[in-house]
C-alpha cells in the first residue's frame, strides 16, 4: 500500500516525501527542500497555526501578508458555501455578470477615497497581485494609444520592488535574482534606487532630504528615457517584500509633484498595504499622493480564497469607456463570485470589528511603541513600524552601523530561531520582518514582542 492510498493519517514524513516528489513550490531550492522535507502546516485558528508535528506557531506574517481578519473565520467559510450553493462559477465575459462581483465592485468604489480629482468608480478583477500587475501594463498601454501616444511605452519602477511573478509582474519587480532567470526585465519597463535612507541615506543627510533625493531619481530617469515616452511609475507605498522599507515623510509628495509635472500615470501597489495593514482601505490615503490605479490582491479576502483587481482611477477609465471599444484582456476567474462573496464578507468583519479604527487607534499605537523598544537591542540597527507592518535591520555594530555580510545569512539564523520558538517573521537578507493579523490583542502583541526578544537573544548568542 502506498501513502496515497492510506487509510490512517499521513506520517510528517510520508507527507515531505510525497511533497519533494510531486510538489513543485514557487520560490524554492527543490533539492534542498527534498533533504530537509517541508514543514506541513496542518490547521490554523486566530493568530496561530499549527504543523505537523503539533507545534504552535504566532503567524506574525498573516500567512503572507494576508490574513488579516485572523484564521478560524467561520463568517467567510459561510459566505463562501452559500455562494457555492447559489452560483458557484459563472464569468464575467459576454456582457454578463453576477450579484457579488458586482456588489463588491460598488462596496470598493466607496471605499477608495477620492483625491483631488481622482475617484475610483470601477474596478477590474483578477485572482492575484501578479496578474493585477499584468492588467496595469495592458491598461497604462491602451491609455496612451487611446490617447494618440502609443510611444508612451516605458514604465518605470524601483530596484527591490516586488510586484508579482508573472512576466509583466517580475519585470515590473526589481529584484535582481528573479531578473537573473528568464531574460527579464521585458522591454520597456526600467527601475530606479529605492527610498532606503538606512543603506543610501548620506553621512549628515536627515530622512526627509533623503526623500526628496531619492523621488528626484524618478525625474532623473524621467529625463534620460525621454518624457514623451514614459507611461507610468508603478511603487509599493510601502516596499513590503523588499524588506519592509519605509520612505520617508517627504518622499511621496515629491514623486507626486513628479509624475504631475510631466503628467504620467502612477500605480499604487497595495498588494499588502490595502485592507487595513496600515490602518485604511487605500494606503494612498495615508501618504496623501493620487493615484491613477491601485493593484490590490491577498487581504481582500483575507486569504482566503484568491482574489485580485485594479481600482482604476476615472482619469484612465473614462478614456477606456469612451473611446476604447472592446478591451481584449480578462481572465476566466476575473469577477469570481465566490471570491467576491468571501471578499464582501470579510469587509463586513474589518468594518464590524472595527479593525482599521483600532491600527489607526490603539492598537497600532501599542504595536509601534513595544516595537521601537526592540531598538535598545544589541543586534536592531533600526527596528520601525508602520500601521500593523514592521521591518528591522540586524547589524554588526549599533554604533557604526555595519553590516553583516551576506555569507554570516543572520537573517536565517534569527528566522530558525523563530521558528523552532514558536514564532513566524520573515527574513530579507539581514531584515526580519512582521505583518500580523489586525485582530490581534495588547496582550497578543507583548507575546509577540516577547517571542522576537527572545529569537533575537538567541541569535546574539550563535553569533559570539
Ligand atoms: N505586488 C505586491 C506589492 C506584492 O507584495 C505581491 C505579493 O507578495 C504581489 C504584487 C504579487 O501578488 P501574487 O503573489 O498574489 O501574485
């Protein structure tokens, strides 16, 4: 009998050896999976999962960057039966549509505030941040031809930038080791530095002249690619990805008095900062700048059914509506009414429990203030949060600032660390990283403060 066709449960074992036989993962090592066998997460409620083993662990990364409303969630298990029940699947090609995807689509349109004379009455679907993404490229690219300047090609966006894995997605990414398999980027897309005063700041240089250097480097490549032939910049409003880079104060109101100037369009990609990781549907509202189309995917549902789109500013569908005729793009799943379900049903509890309220509120401010402590630690450079989202940097030497190097991987010894305590952060190199759940507690947070001292005490010491 093989382990397939077992009666009792799998074994931990049984289960890696069917996984490195069968399962190709996205971003993996396969031999060096198949030598230390995945950990198999096995169930999951609140803030906490569990493997296979029976281990405990915080999910400190709502999953990946997802799970905001928290595991458990029988609300979205309902909305999702029901739908099932009523209408599984239908698509929305062939001039037809159907009741969630629609109800969604007006919910959304009023939660995107309008700014200035940007209002975002439409939506496009897609089921992921990376097909999204996709979506923006064809759309920035049918404005400007609709327009009558189709040599309005290039858009530009940012070194360390994550913005999918398809094509379009990994191009408009600059991370240089997914640019390194497939001859990306594709044509026409070009990145600048990111806002990293921590790493680019210069000695006497505050933050806030950092900014605004940093955002001149969008006018700089502006002007050597030619404004005539830019189309848009594309950004995180927080580099999540990458490390949890937080610009400074001043850099988002200089990139919009950029891309303004030379009246290109702008891309918000909130992929992880919409749905209230830093405490407002939209995060462009929180950095005050205007947006022509914001990529959303992940905490829609909170995870847990896959569901993307585009909010899409009037200034761009209006000229798609008016004179576009026929849009050739769209996906079988776009508008998927069990996702659009899940996804109006997980709106009502952030709205219901006062989640958005409560990172803006008290809880963000507790989450902010036990996490800047962790910067009296020997191995933080610089530990910073903002909304529900945390990004620190471990370091050599506090004072001097110095690095570890690559070789010493102390992002990996911290994360094990974590791991084998009970604990889920991320590492980017020498960054470990959080996004929790916004459901979670004061005294959820002093646990998990407790839990990140400790895998930092921990790796102090194997570094001695
Ligand atoms: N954009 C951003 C900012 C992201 O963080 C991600 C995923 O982490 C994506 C796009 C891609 O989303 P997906 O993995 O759903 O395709």
């Amino acid at each position: 009998m093989n382990a397939l066709t077992k009666p009792e449960n799998l074994s931990t074992r049984e289960i890696q050896d069917l996984d490195s036989a069968h399962f190709l993962h996205p971003f993996t090592d396969y031999k060096d999976l198949a030598t230390r066998g995945a950990r198999v997460i096995t169930k999951a409620d609140g803030i906490y999962v569990w493997d296979s083993e029976g281990s405990k662990m915080l999910d400190a990364m709502s999953g990946l960057w997802c799970v905001n409303v928290g595991y458990g969630r029988k609300e979205l298990a309902d909305a999702a039966y029901q739908q099932m029940m009523t209408l599984p699947f239908y698509n929305s090609f062939f001039q037809t549509t159907n009741v969630p995807a629609v109800k969604l689509a007006a919910r959304l349109s009023a939660l995107a505030p309008k700014v200035g004379d940007r209002s975002f009455d439409h939506v496009f679907y897609s089921s992921s941040g990376s097909e999204s993404n996709d979506s923006n490229v064809r759309m920035v690219r049918r404005y400007w031809d609709l327009l009558g300047q189709p040599q309005r090609k290039v858009i530009i966006s940012r070194q360390n930038a994550y913005h999918g894995s398809t094509m379009a997605g990994a191009s408009l990414g600059g991370m240089s080791g997914m640019h390194a398999q497939g001859d990306l980027p594709i044509p026409n897309i070009t990145h600048i530095e990111q806002p990293y005063f921590f790493e680019n700041g210069l000695p006497g240089e505050t933050s806030d002249e950092f900014g605004i250097r940093a955002a001149r480097w969008l006018e700089e490549k502006i002007l050597a690619v030619g404004p005539d032939k830019v189309a848009a910049f594309i950004a995180e409003p927080i580099q999540g990805a990458g490390g949890v880079i937080i610009p400074p104060a001043t850099y988002w109101p200089e990139i919009q008095r950029i891309v303004d100037k030379y009246g290109i369009l702008l891309i918000s990609d909130e992929v992880i900062c919409a749905f209230g990781r830093l405490g407002h549907w939209f995060a462009y509202e929180k950095f005050g700048y205007k947006p022509d189309l914001v990529t959303f995917a992940k905490a829609v549902t909170s995870g847990y059914i896959p569901l993307g789109g585009v909010m899409v500013g009037n200034r761009v569908a209006q000229v798609l509506i008016d004179k576009g005729g026929e849009f050739n793009h769209g996906y079988t799943y776009s508008g998927h009414p069990v996702a659009c379900a899940v996804a109006l049903a997980n709106i009502d509890i952030m709205e219901q429990e006062l989640l958005l309220d409560k990172v803006r509120g008290e809880v963000g401010a507790y989450f902010a203030k036990r996490y800047a402590e962790l910067n009296e630690h020997p191995l933080v450079g610089l530990a910073e949060t903002s909304g529900l989202v945390a990004g620190m940097v471990l370091v050599k030497n506090k004072a001097t600032k110095e690095r570890f190097s690559s070789e010493d991987a102390v992002g990996m010894l911290c994360r094990a660390h974590c791991f084998n305590n009970g604990l889920i952060m991320r590492a980017v190199g020498d960054r470990m990283i959080i996004a929790p759940p916004l459901t979670m507690t004061l005294s959820d947070i002093d646990e998990l403060m407790r839990l990140i001292r400790q895998a930092l005490d921990f790796t102090l010491r194997d570094l001695k």
